[in-house]
C-alpha cells in the first residue's frame, strides 16, 4: 500500500472526516479505500472513506448516523472546496460493520460484491484512525482468505454462472441478437476474473476496471492479460465473432481457473 492524495483539499477533507467520526464513542475505525489508498488518485478522483462499527451498534444508528453525516457534508467548507477540485472529487462515504455475506444473484446479474467488498474493506485499504483492536479483529476472520470450504462452494457457483453466460452466446450470436451476445460476455469475462481470483486465494480490486494492475501484478500473469486484451479487439460486431471469442474465454476457464481446482 502507498496511499497518497491527489490535492491539498482530499487530504484537508480526509483530516474533516476522520475529526468528525473520531468523536463518535461507538465508532471503532476510518479507513481510506480505493484509489486514494492505493496510491492511484488523481484530481478527478473522489475521496473514499469507510466508517467501521460493530454490526450491533450499526444495525440501529445506521439511518441517524447517514444524516448525521449528510448534514456535516453539506454544510463544511473544506467539502465544498475539494469538489471544486475535480469534476469527480467528492467525498464517497460508506458505514460497514466488518460482516460480510455472499448475496442473492441472478443469472444475468453479473457477479456479485463479496470479495470486492472484503478486499477493499480489509487488504487494500488504510486506516486514519483507530479506537481500540475492532478493525484488526475482523482482518483476523476474513485474512489472508475466507475458509476453503466457503472458497470451494463459492468457485463452484461462480463458474456455473460464467459457463451459462459463455453457453447462450451462440444462440444469440446466430439470431442476430449482438449486443445481447456481448452483454452475456462481458459478464461471463467479468465473472472469470472472478474466479480467476478465488482459484488463487486472492481478493480482488475490481471486474471492470484495474485489470491489468490485478492480473499482472497482484497475480503475476502477464501473459494472460494480453490474452484478455485480445478478446475485446473484435473486428466484425455482428457476427459470430463473440460466439468464438466466448469459446476462447472457456478456454482460459480450463487453463487459468481449472487447473488449480479440478
């Protein structure tokens, strides 16, 4: 992790931030997350910041702290200058309790938050401020990944998700239905890098943005990034052209997800 703001007014409005909610009794920690926390702002960028608290307390101040904040936001100078900064440059605020639990999805839903959800809350994020060992206590349960069993169950359906995307591409390819057909296989690529990253016990930043950071990098595949690259460059829309890249993608399934979980 190398955090660092990208102007005077995010690192002026992370300080307001962690003033205000440090005097709060019942909130244990401020993390700074995404962009900012990884080094990785610009001007542009907004300010992502994570009240953590116990899902006891939060359960039943969640609303009244939501306003509580609101009302500080729309009123505190140093809010009002950092969004003259970029024309992105406000502060995203989120409550989290450190519980995280795989949600209901549907077979065109794409795939779901959890491991985003805990990689950006616990291994790519930065606390500003600490109460007492609440933040680490979570890290402990959730790191350095979530039990096999879980992992096993979650691989599983993500594949089974992914191959029925990859599994109407043709028929929709051969009716003529394009976008339709891209649509499932952008999802189908997005649920791959999913389980890309389950296979090898590694949470990730996102699906749809940082690829070549994740894959390169945190995972060490540079070569299979140039092979993701090459399944975008499509030169005939409508065609059977996404039918075969889908047959690629299926592919990679079997190379770089299956051959660590038969």
């Amino acid at each position: 992790m190398n955090p660092k703001y990208p102007s005077r007014e995010h690192e002026w409005a992370s300080k307001a931030v962690v003033d205000f909610f440090s005097a709060w009794d019942e909130v244990e920690a401020v993390l700074l997350t995404c962009s900012c926390a990884r080094g990785k702002a610009t001007s542009d960028s907004c300010l992502d910041i994570a009240v953590l608290a116990p899902p006891e307390v939060l359960s039943n101040t969640k609303v009244e702290w939501e306003k509580r904040w609101t009302d500080f936001y729309r009123t505190h100078e140093v809010f009002k200058a950092l969004l003259q900064v970029g024309e992105y440059s406000h502060v995203d605020l989120d409550f989290m309790d450190g519980h995280f639990t795989p949600q209901p999805r549907g077979w065109t839903s794409g795939p779901d938050e959890f491991e985003l959800e805990i990689g950006n809350y616990l291994v790519y994020s930065m606390p500003l401020w600490e109460r007492g060992s609440y933040f680490e206590r979570v890290k402990d349960s959730w790191l350095p990944y979530y039990d096999e069993s879980l992992r096993c169950q979650r691989l599983s359906s993500v594949l089974e998700y992914c191959r029925n995307n990859l599994d109407h591409i043709p028929m929709f390819a051969q009716r003529g239905l394009s976008f339709q057909a891209f649509h499932r296989f952008y999802d189908a690529f997005r649920e791959f890098i999913q389980a890309l990253f389950i296979s090898r016990r590694t949470y990730p930043i996102a699906y749809d943005k940082w690829i070549r950071e994740q894959v390169e990098e945190t995972l060490g595949l540079p070569e299979l990034y140039r092979q993701l690259v090459r399944l975008f460059e499509i030169e005939h829309f409508e065609s059977l052209e996404i039918a075969q890249k889908a047959e690629r993608l299926q592919g990679l399934i079997e190379e770089y997800v299956l051959e660590s979980f038969p």
